[in-house]
C-alpha cells in the first residue's frame, strides 16, 4: 500500500498563485512583481543551489503545521507567483499531514543548505462554487468567498525559550476598518516574537484575498508592567505603494508581569488621520506567556462598576429611611405621670 502512495507524491504537478519560502538563509523577493520560474531559478543560484522539498495545500493553515519542524529558519511569503513543480508532497488537511510533513523532511535530515516549499493552491483557498437551483430546473454557478468565523489565537514563540510566547486572543476575527473598506482578518501563516530592552513586539502575516497584512503588536516593559497600546498595520495589495498605519488603542491596556489582560467588548485600534480601525473582540493578550497557556488575567472591569454603585446608592437610601425612622420614633414623648386611687385624681390638659 505504500508504493502506489509514493509514485503518487512523485508525479504530480503544481501550478500556483502564492508560496511559502523556510530557508536556513536570508530569502529576497520582489514585494509586487510577479515571481516566475526564472526568478525561482536566480534564487537558487543566490542561495548556492540549495537540496529543496515541495509540499502543497489547498489552504494557508497548513503552514502551522511546519512550525514544529521549522521553528528556527527564515521564512518568507510571495504572493504574486506563477511556478510549476514536479515532485510535490501534497498535503490533504487532514491528521495525516504530520507524517507526510516529517517523511518530506527527511529528504533535508543531513544537508546544511535546503529549502522547503509550501505551494498554496489559491484557487480553493476561501472561494468555492455553489450551485443554485432556479425554477426552471436549470442551475448556475456562483463564485463567492466563505465567511470567516469563530476565535483567533495569535501567538509566536520566544526564539530562545519555546516555552515562552506572546499571545493575543480573539473571540472573533478581528475587523481591520481602512478608509470605509471592511477585512475580516483570519489567521497568520507567519508570526514571530521580536524581543528588545524596552519592548515585544508580536509580527504576524495575514493572507487576504489580493495580498497580504501584517501587523506588529508592540507591548511595552515600564516598572514591572507591560503596556499593550500600539500596532502597526503593512498592506501589500495590488496597488504597488505599500502602506503603513500606526494605531494607537483608544484606551489604556496593563498588567503586571507574568499576568494576562482581559477586556470584554471590543478594543479599538485608531489612526484617525487616515480614518484607518482595527477592532480585537473579547480580548486576551499577553507577551510572556507560558507552555502556551494565558495566566491569570488582569481584569478590565474597574472596582466602580454600576452594579456596586447601584449597591452603594441603595444602600444609602435605605440608610437614610432608617435614620429618618429612629428619629421619628425618637420624637414620641411618653407619659410620666399615672392614676393612682390613694392620690388626687390626675388632671391633663391638651398641651400633654
């Protein structure tokens, strides 16, 4: 049963709209132009002819899936390709992707200089066909994009420490707002965690339908405390000018080290300038966590929430219904005086 397998994995071909690149050296490519076969070709040369191995997917989340394998090589996303090739692994999405993975790899086991290939066969990446009746009997086919939904994890490992990483949690697709245009962000195919003395950064790379997002967390160290209140948003799109946001969050984001921060709602990301939101639901970030785990969350709900002032003012209406009580019940005189048969009989005016 194995044979047949193998002369499958051999034979087939792949042509493509967009690669994923690991490489144990630093990869070049064009951000906008299109990447041809004769530009493969040059970056082999560049590269002293490196041993390669190709897998294929029909989806960009299978790039999760070489992170175990790959962790400490450089990596790279072209979006505007246009290659052919032979001998590719294909991956078929399912539990058995982690073997053909790890026998694809063992091809590079000895070799210092090697390249590994994810193709990503654009075609079915979100968009599929749906037929729909008519009353005619007669159908059509309709191109349309799935939705995407549920949480976003978005998380990279400290390259010395694999047992620490950042991590900003979603409960749903966060919703990048540029000049009235609304994208719905899915998950990165590329992060990584970029540690200096006064600050992390979390870089993520995002697919979208014509191009490609990043964005890059900043958390800020300051006496003990990290700071969540930066991002920067890179579009690479069709439009040959790469553009750059810098967003500010609209409210102050904290917690001690070693603690997560947790806000219900929504946290909103602003470059009013260039009218530019990035909307995080549900949030839950922190840039040092543990064996991918969130601590415990530093709450964003204040002491002085409604309910306990709600608490408080009722308890002072009650407070002072009771005072009010006490002094009326304080103010009734009592008699003093009593009948008594061996004495004159007593004699009370009305002012008593």
């Amino acid at each position: 049963m194995a044979l047949p397998f193998c002369i499958l994995l051999l034979v087939f071909k792949f042509t493509t709209g967009s690669v994923l690149l690991w490489s144990g050296k630093d990869i070049v490519v064009p951000a906008l132009s299109k990447f041809t076969n004769d530009d493969f070709k040059e970056l082999l040369y560049r590269s002293d002819n490196p041993q390669i191995v190709v897998f294929g997917s029909k989806t960009l989340d299978s790039a999760h899936k070489f992170q175990d394998y790959l962790a400490n090589v450089t990596s790279s996303y072209i979006i505007n390709t246009q290659l052919t090739f032979d001998n590719v692994h294909k991956l078929l999405g399912n539990d058995d992707d982690s073997k053909i993975i790890e026998d694809g790899l063992k091809q590079l086991a000895n070799k210092s200089n090697k390249l590994v290939v994810l193709v990503i066969d654009e075609s079915k990446l979100r968009v599929r066909r749906k037929t729909d009746s008519v009353s005619t009997t007669e159908s059509s086919e309709v191109e349309y994009v799935e939705p995407i939904t549920g949480p976003i994890l978005y998380s990279a490992v400290l390259p010395t420490d694999k047992t620490v990483e950042a991590m900003i949690y979603s409960s749903k697709p966060p919703l990048l707002k540029i000049n009235g245009n609304n994208i719905n962000l899915g998950d990165s195919t590329i992060s990584s965690m970029d540690i200096r003395d006064a600050y992390t950064r979390l870089v993520l790379t995002i697919p979208i339908s014509n191009g490609k997002i990043s964005l890059r967390f900043r958390f800020d160290w300051l006496g003990g405390y990290w700071y969540f209140n930066f991002v920067e948003v890179v579009l690479v799109d069709a439009d040959p000018e790469v553009k750059k946001y810098n967003l500010t969050l609209n409210t102050e984001v904290m917690a001690p080290r070693r603690f997560s921060y947790h806000c219900g709602g929504s946290a909103v990301f602003i470059d009013a300038e260039n009218n530019v939101e990035l909307h995080l639901f549900d949030v839950q970030a922190q840039p040092d966590a543990h064996n991918h785990r969130f601590s415990d969350a530093y709450n964003c709900v204040p002491f002085t929430t409604v309910p306990i002032w709600s608490g408080i003012f009722v308890t002072f209406i009650m407070g002072l219904g009771l005072l009010v009580g006490l002094t009326a019940l304080n103010s009734i005189k009592t008699m003093d005086k009593f009948d008594n048969h061996k004495t004159k009989q007593l004699s009370i005016t009305v002012w008593e």
